[in-house]
C-alpha cells in the first residue's frame, strides 16, 4: 500500500478528518490534504509531525506492508 494510503487509513482508523490533524499540527485543512496526498515527497520532519498527531510510531506509520490500521 502506498504511503498516503498508509496515512489515509491510519487517520480514518482512529476517527480523524484531515481538519482534526491540520489542527494539530495548526495549519489549515488544505495544507495538511497536501501533505496527505504528497507524503511519499514529504521530509523526515513532516512525517514524524504526521505520525504525532495521528498518535502513531513513525515506523508504524511508514510500515506499508502491515494492514493494521490501529497500533
């Protein structure tokens, strides 16, 4: 599964819109879309403010072969 599937579908197991994320990580709703749908180009650093907000590992986040949705 690709990453911004990955993310996606770890965000909508726990519950989260994209707005609920952007909100923590206070940027607007879009700008996280962004991210969503781009992760795959994101940094490092973007990726582990993804995996905190979502209340996931990173490694957890960016394991693309495990269909567990939750940790």
């Amino acid at each position: 599964m690709p990453l911004p599937e990955r993310i996606r579908g770890v965000r909508e197991a726990y519950g989260l819109t994209q707005a609920d994320v952007a909100d923590v990580l206070d940027i607007a709703p879009s700008s996280y879309g962004q991210m969503e749908r781009n992760a795959t180009t994101a940094s490092y650093k973007s990726l582990q403010k993804i995996a905190d907000a979502l209340g996931v590992s990173l490694l957890f986040l960016l394991d693309t072969k495990n269909q567990k949705m939750t940790e």
